[in-house]
C-alpha cells in the first residue's frame, strides 16, 4: 500500500480488491496527501475482472513476480513471512 500511495499522482486511487489480504502497514500521512484516495471492493464480477484487464493493458499496470520451483515452496513461504518479497511469488512446477 504504501509503495502504491507513494507512486500514484495527485486525485489517484489504489483499490484494495483481494478477497484475502494482510494488514495494510502504517505510512506517513504525506504520501496519501493530495487527494490520494484508498478504497476497498468487497466483491468482484468476472465482468469486474474483465474490464480490469482491459484497462491495465492500456495503463500499463507493471507486476512484481519472483518465481520459485515447486520444490522450493517451504523457502518462498518463509521469504513471505520475512517480508523480503515485492508483488507476487509464484510457484512454478
């Protein structure tokens, strides 16, 4: 969140729309200053998703993905609990 907030102009949202998510850490108030908005979506559509794709095409939303083979699922999870990790692990088999 607070990586997000501190990239988003002045007037931008970042949406919260995870069906499960961990605790939003605390952040300094200057980086929700001008007119940032956060906000949450307790329900998505797949037409939701659709159009969201859609829209990242063109934005472009860029990904942070550190893959890890399945075998190394246990050190993924305990990069995880560390916090080392930026975006999404993503096991490969």
């Amino acid at each position: 969140m607070p990586a997000a907030l501190r990239t988003l102009c002045k007037g931008g949202i970042v949406v919260c729309a995870g069906i499960h998510m961990s605790d939003i850490p605390s952040f300094p108030y200057d980086i929700l200053w001008g007119e940032r908005r956060v906000v949450s979506v307790a329900n998505l559509t797949r037409h939701d998703g659709d159009e969201f794709l859609a829209l990242a095409a063109r934005v472009p939303v860029r990904t942070e993905v550190t893959r890890f083979a399945l075998a190394d699922a246990n050190l993924a999870l305990d990069r995880l609990r560390r916090g080392e990790l930026q975006g999404a692990a993503v096991l490969i088999p």
